[in-house]
C-alpha cells in the first residue's frame, strides 16, 4: 500500500507542481489502485509513472473545483484506449456524473467499459467489502468537499499451516477445525489446541485524505488515528487571513487536525504555486514545531503505508 | 506572424507528444495571439513558453474529439486567474457552447471576462475585420471537422512621409491629398505627385489550418495558395488503410494535398504515438519526395511567416 501524488498544487498549475492528483496503490492487497481527485493533465503526470489507467478501480472526487475534476474526461477516454475493460466506480459530489456523461457523450468518446456513479449528499459510509470500508464527511469549503476516511479490515490471524504440518497433521478438515479454534487429538494420541497455532490478528491500516477546505473540526473527526492523513496546505501560517478568505487551510493548521486526531503522519499537498522551494520547507519546518511527523509532498513523492509489524 | 506547436500528438498524449493545440501568434499585426484547438494540457504546455493566456484573443475548435477540446476550461480558467479581463470568441462546431457552459457552471469557474461563442454550421466566411478574413470548410472525419484558411488582407503602400519632409512638405492636410494620390504644389514652387511617394502594396500572408481529415477535395480548395498549409499526418503511408478507416490521413496524402493546392510550405501535425522518432523523420523524408517544402512539427516548434518582400 502506497500513496503515490501525481500533482500538488493548487487553482493553477506551476511548472514544478501540476493539479491535484493522489494514486493509493492497492497492488498487494486488491492488483488495483484508487485515484483520489484528478486535476487536468493528470493523464500526462501518469506518463512518468508505473501507474496502468486500466488498473484504476475507483475514482473519488472531493468536490467540484476545477483544478480537481478537468483531468477526468481525458484519463477516462485513455483508459479505453490503452486497453482497460473493467468497470469503474465513480465517487463526488452532486454534479460529477453530469459533468463526466455530458463530456463522454459531447466528445463522442465511447468507452468499453462501464462506469458507475456514487454521488454523495450525506456524511457517511461510501463504499464497503471485505476488506476495505469508506466513509465521506463533508468539510469546509464553500461549496462540498469531502474527506475521504479509507479503512482497512483486520485481518485474522492465519493458520500456521507450515508448523502443523510438522506435527504430522494430515491434510483435511482437521485444519478447519483447528482455524475455528477446536482442539483435536491425532491419531498418534497427540493433543493439538488450534488456537496455540493462530498468527497474531493483523491491524488494518487508515489513511484519511481530504478535501479541500479550512481548519475544521469535521477534518479531526474523520482522522481520528489515521495512520496516515493527507491534508491541504494552501498557505504559510504567515497568509492565515487569506487562507481564511478563500475557503483553504494553512499549514500550522492542518499540523493541528493531526495532532488533535492522534495521527501517525501528516502529509501537506496542494501548494500554492506563490511559494517557491525555499518556502515549502519553510513550511515542512513550522508545522513540524506542532506535529513532528509532517512531510511536504512533491509530484512525484511516493509514500509507502507499512502494515503495523513491518519495518517503518 | 509565427506558428508555435503546443501539442502534436494524436488521441493519447506521449511523453514526446502532447495532445493538439497551435498558437498564432499575431504580436506585430494586433498584440494578440489565435489558438487553434486546445487538447488536455494545453495550459500546462504554455507555461514552457512566452504565451500568456491572457493575450488569447480567439480560440478556434476544429472538432469536438476529446483530445482536441478537453483543455479548454482549464485554459479558460487560468486565463481569468492571470488577469485575463478582455472578451474572448470561440469558434467550433456545434456542442462547443454547451460543452464549454456547462463545464465552467460544474465546476464553479467565475470568469471576469465574457465569452462570445460562434458555432460553425456550413461552409463560408466566419470573421472578418480590417485586417483578417478567415473562412471555415467542413473536412471528412466522420464528425464535423473544419479547416480554418486565415487570409491577411493585403495592405496599400504606406505613405513616405519622411522623404516628403525632406522636400519641405508641412505637416498637415498636404498629406492626406497625396496620400490619395493627388499632385500637390508647394509654396516654393515645387510639384509633388503623390504616386511617387507611396510605398508598394504589401502582400497578406495566407495561413490554413485543417482538422483531422481523411484525404479531401475539400482541404485542397481551402488550401489553395497558402503560404502555410498545417495538415494532420496520423499515420505512415505503409499504414494507409488504418489512415482511412479511422478518418485520418497519411504524410503522402498531405503531402498531395498542399502539392495540389499549390501551397508554399507544408507543416505535418497530429502524429500517432506509434512512431518514434526515426519513423517520424522518416515521415518527413518520404513527404519530401512529393512536396519538397515539407516539415515535421514537435511540440514547441515555431514557425516564423514572413511577409512576402522579408528574408525567409
Ligand atoms: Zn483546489
Ligand atoms: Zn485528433
């Protein structure tokens, strides 16, 4: 599981950072990855990735901006093009299945794949299976913008198979039984207790990514321990005013919704282009007096999301 | 007068070949530029070189494929953001008014500049003002395509004002009565013929645009005599039958086109991502060999046009 960001700044693009654009690489866990927004050119970024469009599964939409939305016509009809068959699943605000259909069919882009549209107008649970649950909270931009609170499933503790075996349990449905937890005696007269041969449950990983939007107590709520979250960072602490005026956060800000939501690690995207190099580890340095485990995102930036037992 | 290739890719962008989109530039004739078509990434495209959004006075749409349509509301945007507040009129076909409206509206983009749009529906004249007169002509894509033929009107022969006041001519309504081409007497005795004083009559250049066409009469007739024929070269013409079972052309047959027309000099567009660089010099070379003034673009190529009495 990884977090690739495709482009990372904001309203406009700069030569040093496109539109907004977030890959979570599913590749282990499901051979599919999930795009969070898709800002124009997002198609081109993909160009100097590994990333298949035709892998992509799902699509969300925070809202409706258009540094947020006027890649997807263009992903979607390359998609077909290099191959993709499977369908998609489309997450937004009210008016991005208009927005998207209107596109497709104006630009007499036929594709050969179905889409399904998922429009959300309510906090809550999006989307769930067995092993991942997501649920939208909206927060505060003027118009909606979600944040997304994406929830890996424990995962119980598997059967040492390889151990059993060793002790002469023949194949069968005695490890049925033993995975439930059973005790059973060998015909050696052997007594086994399965639950001596459980792995240890393995903890499901949570990555918060949100919208775009200012300080706001729905952002703490919906990254509650994260163990990674993904906030904007539109301003240095200095524009607070002008990060209020326009609906967007600082950076000293979203250091504070981390440290409130007991997060593991916070992530700063969507960077206005105003501030140059210097300035985004300026940035990186000031939210890091707040919340130590702050890391400013480039395009490009590839962040691994170990499971609880590996090495970070 | 130049010519700047922004994108000459086909279908999908390439790392070598951004999707289609050509600037030209009319900085001496009205400090303005005209953008023909504006494929996904355009405005990224631009921020590599000295256009600036705000100086795009019109846009013209050959088609409504998505790779030639999908960076107009992101260009639009941006273009209000960087201060843009002068009128702008898009030409296209019929669907380019809603599609552009309704993007804009979904996504919430307030420009501070009005747009005038002129959907094309048959053959003929579509602007013209002192200076320009430019006329559409529908091509064979399966949709409708359109070639735009840009005719710079030619320009009297200006007035030699500085040898007239070297004769002692004063300042004022003199001017004008020679001007005209009336003789003059001078205080001093001398007569002066305007005729001998005006300049000889400058030539207007000739600029043809086409959309992504199949071999056609049609582009023959809007080419005819142009200084400047852009025509797409989708394929090689080993693979000629894919050329016209996808309503495209090869670069033998743009080649014929502009040899035809009896065009001055041919720029090939809209490669397929198929070819890699040899082939496309290769493309180039084979064109050649029918219409000698051939040259293959590359995204950020420019192309200067000079008038007809400069260095070319
Ligand atoms: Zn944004
Ligand atoms: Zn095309």
């Amino acid at each position: 599981m990884e977090l690739l960001f495709l482009g990372t700044g904001s309203g406009v693009p700069a030569k040093h950072r496109n539109l907004s654009s977030i890959v979570l690489k599913l590749l282990d866990e499901r051979n599919s990855m999930w795009m969070f927004d898709c800002g124009e050119s997002t198609q081109q970024q993909i160009l100097n990735t590994t990333v298949k469009p035709r892998k992509i599964e799902k699509i969300f939409l925070t809202h409706m901006h258009g540094d947020h939305i006027f890649g997807l016509p263009g992903l979607l009809s390359s998609r077909a093009f290099q191959g993709g068959d499977t369908p998609l699943t489309i997450y937004g605000p009210k008016g991005i299945k208009q927005y998207v259909m209107m596109s497709l069919k104006l630009s007499q882009s036929h594709l050969r794949y179905g889409i399904h549209y998922v429009e959300i107008d309510e906090d809550g649970m999006i989307f769930e299976d067995d092993q991942f649950l997501v649920t939208a909270k909206r927060l505060q931009h003027g118009i909606p913008s979600y944040g997304y609170r994406i929830v890996e499933k424990d995962r119980k503790g598997e059967l040492m198979a390889d151990k059993l075996q060793q002790l002469g349990v023949p194949f069968g449905p005695l490890y049925g039984k033993l995975k439930k937890g059973e005790t059973i005696r060998l015909e050696d007269g052997q007594e086994i207790d399965g639950r001596d041969f459980i792995g240890p449950m393995q903890k499901g990983r949570i990555v918060t990514i949100l919208g775009d939007t200012k300080f706001s107590e729905k952002s703490i709520e919906l990254a509650e321990d994260s163990d990674i979250l993904v906030h904007e960072s539109t301003f240095m602490h200095k524009d607070k005013d002008l990060a209020y005026r326009y609906n967007h956060s600082t950076n000293v800000e979203a250091a504070t919704v981390a440290k409130k939501a007991g997060a593991e690690k916070l992530l700063l995207t969507h960077i206005s282009a105003r501030y140059l190099y210097a300035d985004s580890k300026q940035m990186e340095k000031s939210a890091r007096q707040l919340f130590e485990n702050t890391f400013i995102m480039n395009d490009f930036t590839e962040v691994s999301i170990p499971l609880k037992n590996e090495e970070r």
